[in-house]
C-alpha cells in the first residue's frame, strides 16, 4: 500500500517536491477516529514519545522529591535548541540530584538554535551534553535514578553509569511506561539505538495515537500514570518555550493554544500529539523522515481540523500549515502546504 | 505512477524511512540507456546545471579575456561551502571585472560549511554574498557582462543591475545556452525562481541528462559550447575543492575520479551528472526533495553501475552509496543505503 501525498511543496506555481505519510486519529478507547495510510506497520516514535518516556519521573516520586518546577519537568520532555535558558535548566535539574553533566550519555552537539550556536562559537565555547537537544530527557532520567536507587553524588553517578542501555533499571521502568500506555508489548518489538543513544522500539501509529489519547484523558492509565501525564502536559502548556525553543512548532502551537493541544516531534518524520478536549491522540509518519517541513505541515493541518478554533487561532495555525518559503534575498519563491485531497479527507471531524 | 523506492534508511535491522524518485540516462544522440520512474514530468533543475548555465562564460570570450584559473571556473558551476578558498576565489573573479561583491544579487547566508561558520562567528564577522553558495555563478554572470557589454567600473556595475532577472542581457544567455543544451524549448517552460535569485525552469529528467551527455562529449552541440562544456569539466576535475567543499559529495567523486565523472547536486533531490567515456548523461530527482542523503547515495550506486571502477574506486563508491550512520556518541545507529531493487535493475549496464 502507497502512503498518500500529505504535503507538497511548490516553487512559483509548480509542485517541485512531496510527502507521502500516515496518520492515525484514535480515542482513548482504541477506536480510530480517522486515519490515512498504513497505520500497523511498526516505526521508530523518536522523540515524539518523550512525554511517555518522562512520566516514571513523576510516578517514582522523583518530581516531588526534588522539587522539579514545570520548566523543569518541560525539559524532560523536550526535543530543545541548546539555548541558555534550555542548557540552565538542565543544569539545574541534576544540581537537585547532586551530580553534574558529565554523568550524562546523550553526547554533546553545538544547539540547533542557530542563533545560540554562533553565540557559542563567538565566545570561543564549544558545546556539552547540557546542549544536546535531549539533555533535559537525558536529566530527567538521572532524577528518577535518584529516586528509585536512594543514592546521590558519586554512588548516584555510579548507579547512572550505561542508563541509556535497555536493561539499566532506569530504562526498564522507562520502556515499560511506553508499553503501557500504547497498549504494546516491546520485548519483541524492532528496536535501534536513538540519536541519543537510547533505545527506541518500533510501534504501529495505531498504538501511539492510543498512547497519547491516553495521556490525554487519563482513560486507560493506572491512576499514577493518569496523574502524572496530566501533570506533564500542564507543565509543557506553562513553559511551552522549553519543550523545543525559539520559532520552534511545538512552542509557537502551545503558547498559543496552551494545555488543549500537547504536541512533540520526533526525528524522521514523526508527530504524536495529544487532544484533551476530544480525547483524542494523533501520530504521523512521513515515509521520506522529513520532519521539520512535511511532518509540521501535517500536524497544524490535523490541529485546524480535529479541534474548534478561533479565528485568530485559526490563521496562526493555517501559517503553520500553508507557509511561505523565501529566498536569501527575502524573495518569496514558493510555498509548503497541507495537500487539498488531505484537507478534504478531514472535513467535518470536529 | 508511482516513482520506485530508490534509497532507504535503516535503524538497526529496520528500515526507517525511504526516498522515492526517477532517473534518466541518456546517450548523447537522445536514446534512452536507462530510466526509472516518470522521466518525462518537468522539474526544476536547481543547480545541477549550473556546468550548462556556466557555458556563456567561455563561450562569450569571457574566461579568456579575463584570464580565469581552472579553480575560478570550477567555481562558476559550484555550489560550495563558504569555505575560505571559495570565498577568496569568488572575489578574485570579481576584482578581474573590476567591480567588488556590492554587484551580487545571490544574498547573504552563513557558510554551509559548518566549521567555516563557526569561524566566522569567531571572528565577529558576519556573512557576505560571498559565502552564499552561488556566488562562483554569479560572478561568473559578472564576467559574462563584463566580456559582451564591454562595460567595467560603475559602467558594469550599473549595466549589471537586476541580472538576475530573465530578461536580463546576461540571464537570456544562460537561459539560451540551458535550452540549447537540454534541446528544450524554455519560452513556457514552468518557471520559478530559485534560492539565488536567477530563474529556474522546469525540465523533463530526460532532456536534462540528454544535455549532460551532450556536454560530456560535445555531440550535438555547436563547436563552441562542445568546446565550452570540455574547458568547463576539465576545470572542475582539476579543481574539484572548487566546486563544493570539504567532504562534500561531489569534491569527493571528482578528487577520485577526476574527469571520468563530471557530476553535480542540485537543491530539492536532484542531481546530474555527465560521463564522457560512456556518451551518456544522468539526471535524477527525488519525489520528497531530500538532496543530502538521498540524492547522493542514488547517483553514488549510478556511478558504480555505469562505469568500471577499479577496486579502491568501487570501495570509495561503495562508502557513499552505502553509509554508515553515526549518533552523537559516534555510536552506530544504522545505514543509508540504495535498495536491492534498485541496485538490481542496475545490473549489467556497463
């Protein structure tokens, strides 16, 4: 089965390039609301399921127990640029556990931000694990450490040591939240190592939308998974800006439409997003893993249809979906949309 | 139709995301050698016919009368990194014509060339036309003006101004020598205008490796633009560096292989390549646009099916066609490769 043409992306009038994908729209009974493409075939969620990943840092205790604020526990679950603000608040998150960044596996990269990256360069810095853009996952994983093995400073440090290796006990709890709340067993799921160095299993879009219509409502969840994946997207909707970074999707869509939407992209062309209000959770994968042109496109298009908006709501996510692409000069040369066969699919789903 | 699956991109053992597109090969008399996929669409070129837009600049008397080195014209059909050298070289072409890099109408942009970015933001600098990576064409396009308007100083300069448009003296040139060589008419040709500012016109993937196996061996060409299209692939086998940059794609092939391959990548996944010995030309595009990984690892497994390569080339080769890929930890994590399919329907064209 071909994956549809989602998003086209045109130079003048002409369509130069496209982006097939799947979608799946569930609720959090695990009936399909809507969905387009091959929706079983198994795919790496990345860093589109790192809510999922954070919740054991708030049902072990860890969150109370250090006194993580909401920017904090929004870092945890966040794919962030490297900029200052994001880079402090993973530091301050591992001084409330006593050790310091060298415990942390993700590797170091310059930010992503780009702005950020030259202020590096400029002062003759070069980039730590603090700017990767999951330390704030890679942090929260060391507060859950923390509080599951009792230990702090060097015996902490040593407990820590291969966490991002699948049967590290942190990892363990980690990977069983994620199978809990998609409903899918990953002892024998595909598996490969993340960007960052921690496993990522390969489940269906069906599950992963199941997953985040879960995290949505609660429905579904233990009650401590339930109140801890409320407590994530609240966090998240507080500080939208640490969850991705300036300009970013993620950011701009939720300080905009706060708690009602809980978005996170993942590498490779992937989007999970959680809709509270209609208990609906969503997942996408681009076929080709373009991520920050097609798979963004495809998610303000499904955001404008599922859930009613204002219309000062509406025209912001419509730049999101239908954006225009300059030049070096600022010349406008062509534009990125959600394709009019996909628009029409989704009609009348609110 | 749909276009094949051409390169996929695994984690671990499971494939993760693949590119789909359309290749043409074609001799120099308009036989089809080889194709996958709708070769006969139009699509936009990009820069990977930046060797036939170059052509007026020898063809004009241009590079003669100026004294233009090899490197200088390698880097007319460039789109390079912003690396010291390019830049250095841009600018000596523009000092032969006597106006400076205040004439380019290409824009500003921080130097693709990651490390070559990061020192200039050292420095405190910030970037100049010069590191756009078409700036080599553009001053080309200076030269061009300099040599048939027989203009210098602000003479030049003003006669100069708006060149990137297509009406332009020195852009109805380039226009014509494209058409000349692709043997297609570009009067109603789908138009847009492309990241440097010039136009860039829609081209069936047939007639643009037809005008690549043309330039290869000057047949069906007037004697000036065959003798034109040689100076030019001679220039960038000698200069490879010039034409894109430190371990860039295209710098490697040509380093290797000197003028056996001339071959050059162009935005939104596509590619072109000439191979002289053979009579034939190659153009490739990407349904999803992806240049860098997918683009490249196609024309890399064209490269090793259509010419005989000893057994160091055939490894080098092989290394681009099928790569390994590293996380931020340089851990393995997976692998670009072309499909089996792919490289089956290969099989057998030497």
């Amino acid at each position: 089965m071909e994956n549809p043409i989602l998003v086209e992306a045109l130079r003048g009038p002409t369509v130069e390039s496209f982006h097939r994908g799947a979608v799946a729209v569930v609720d959090d009974r695990g009936r399909v609301v809507w969905s387009c493409g091959d929706i079983e075939r198994p795919i790496f969620p990345r860093s589109a399921v790192k809510l999922l990943q954070a919740l054991p840092l708030v049902t072990s205790g860890a969150a109370d127990r250090l006194g993580l604020t909401s920017a904090e526990l929004a870092l945890a679950c966040a794919s962030h640029g490297g900029e200052p603000a994001h880079v402090e608040a993973a530091a301050s998150m591992l001084a409330k556990t006593g050790v310091d960044a060298s415990v942390l596996e993700c590797g170091a990269h310059w930010p992503s931000h780009e702005a950020s990256e030259r202020d590096l360069a400029r002062r003759g810095a070069e980039p730590t694990a603090l700017n990767n853009n999951c330390s704030g996952k890679h942090s929260g994983f060391v507060c859950v450490g923390c509080a599951t093995s009792g230990l702090s400073g060097a015996a902490l440090f040593d407990f820590m040591r291969g966490y991002v290796e699948p049967e590290h006990p942190v990892m363990r709890q980690v990977t069983q939240a994620l199978s809990q709340a998609t409903d899918h067993p990953l002892a024998h799921a595909p598996a490969g190592v993340d960007g960052c160095s921690i496993p990522t299993y390969a489940i269906p879009l069906f599950n992963l939308a199941l997953g985040f219509a879960r995290a949505g409502t609660g429905i579904g969840l233990p009650a401590d998974m339930a109140q801890a994946a409320a407590r994530l997207r609240l966090a998240i909707a507080e500080a939208p800006f640490m969850v991705a970074g300036s300009g970013r999707f993620d950011t701009r869509v939720m300080q905009r439409l706060g708690a009602r939407v809980c978005c996170k992209i993942g590498a490779e062309g992937v989007y999970c997003a959680s809709l509270p209000e209609k208990g609906w959770g969503v997942a996408l994968k681009m076929d080709d893993g373009n991520t920050s042109r097609a798979a963004e496109v495809v998610m303000a298009a499904l955001i404008e249809a599922l859930i009613p908006l204002g219309s000062e709501d509406a025209m912001a996510l419509r730049t999101l979906s239908e954006t225009v692409m300059h030049n070096w000069r600022g010349r406008r040369v062509g534009s990125l949309r959600a394709t009019t066969d996909f628009r029409a699919a989704l009609a009348g789903l609110q």
